[in-house]
C-alpha cells in the first residue's frame, strides 16, 4: 500500500503547522520542517495524540543549499519516495522604503523567501523526476504582494513576484515528468505576523487603517483542495483572501 509522503516547510507556525496538521488528519506522513526545534516539537504535540505519529520533525535552515539536500536526501533513504512538497518557509521584512533597506535585509529576505524555495523546490524536482512511479506535487506559498504589493514592503514584494515566476518555470519543467507545481496566494489570515491589521495598517493613500483578516482554516481547506486532485489536474494560482481586505480596486 503506497504511504502518501510530504515536506512542509516553515511548519512550525501558522500557514505551515496548519497545513501540515490538515495533511495529517488525511493520512499523510508529514515531514515538519524548520530551524526551530522547539516549535517544530510544538507543532506535533498540538496534533490529537492518534495522529502525532504520522508527523516527523526535521531541523534545517533553507538558506543553506548543503543543509536542504541532506534534509531530501534523508526523506528519500526513510521513505523511498516523495509525493508532496509545501514550499512554505518564508520570513516578512520591516516597513521601510527602498532607500532604507540594507543590502543584508534585502538578501536576509531573499534567501529566506526565493533561494530558500528553489533549493527545496530543486531536491523535491529531482526526488519525483527519479522516482517510480515518475511524479508528483509542488505547492509555493506566494502572498497576494507578488501581484499587489503594499507600501514600503520592497524585499518582501519583489522576493514574492520572484517566487510566481519559479512557480511558472517549474509547471512547465514539470509536465514531462508528471510534476504538477501550483501555488497559493494568500491575504490577510489571522496570525501573530497579522496582528497588527486589527489594529491598523498602512493603506497606499498613506492612511492608517484596520483590516478585515480571515481563518486560518480557510486556508487550509484551500491547501488540501489542491493536494486532493490527482496529478493529471492542477491548480495552478489559487488566491485565498479576506472578503473585505482592500485589494480589489484603487486606494
């Protein structure tokens, strides 16, 4: 009987501990992986007692290319093969302008959001590419700023639009060997990184204001319907947003 195996990264916190937990609640053995061992632990103890033994936590850093291959290479000697990876690991950058941004910010962010993604993307590529049966499923975690950023968010933004075009650029590798890559952009869920949208944020006309923000369950129900097809059909770019949240029309 074949074991659905999947990698998510940045599990040990919002998009990625609920994602990983939905994934674990349909059967799959579910990779947890990030740089704090800690929370990864946390992310797993918070799973219903029946289920933590389907989850499996790995520390690694993504912005560490020789760290991520042996993260893959140790999946593929565990379990033989890899049917899902969730490209979730990403960090936020401080609000600033582009003349205030650093050159360490602007690579602490790309490393994290972009290189940290293709190092991932690539081991998870030739794991499926290698493997028989030939295939399986890639999901980038892109944001809503990669189409519309919001102001004084540069690294973050550009890092996001990056990750659309590795998006584009895997999908159309991966077709002759039944890889499908989609992604999920995603707006205003309710998490610690959001709190401050209840409170209010900086709008494009320079006004302060509060935000409509969305369950973090609607976003996994968005995951999974993406994960659940089979791999002759994709979901290719999924928006999941708050009703409310200003990003249809001007201002």
């Amino acid at each position: 009987m074949h074991t659905n195996i999947a990698v998510v990264t940045g599990a040990s916190s919002g998009i990625g501990r609920a994602c990983a937990h939905a994934l674990v609640a349909q059967g799959w053995t579910t990779i947890c992986v990030g740089r704090d061992a800690q929370k990864l632990q946390d992310t797993i103890a918070a799973l219903p007692s029946e289920h933590r033994g389907l989850a499996q936590a790995m520390q690694c850093d993504v912005t560490d290319p020789d760290a991520v291959q042996a993260l893959f290479d140790d999946v593929y000697k565990r379990y033989g093969h890899l049917d899902l990876l969730f490209n979730n690991a990403g960090i936020n950058q401080r609000v600033a302008t582009p003349d205030e941004v650093s050159a360490v910010e602007w690579r602490n962010v790309l490393a994290t959001n972009l290189d940290g993604a293709f190092y991932c993307l690539s081991h998870a590529f030739r794991i499926m590419r290698a493997q028989s049966p030939q295939g399986g499923r890639i999901i980038n975690n892109g944001s809503i700023s990669a189409h519309v950023p919001r102001p004084s968010s540069i690294s973050y933004a550009a890092s996001k639009a990056a990750v659309t075009g590795l998006t584009r650029g895997a999908a159309l590798d991966g077709r002759p060997f039944n890889i499908a890559v989609g992604q999920i952009d995603v707006g205003n869920v309710a998490s610690a990184m959001t709190e401050k949208m209840a409170s209010g944020v900086l709008q494009a006309d320079g006004s302060v204001r509060a935000e409509a923000r969305m369950e973090m369950s609607s976003v996994a129900t968005t995951f999974m319907a993406m994960v659940n097809l089979p791999l002759d059909a994709n979901i290719f770019q999924v928006t999941v947003m708050a009703t409310g949240m200003p990003y249809v029309g001007r201002g």
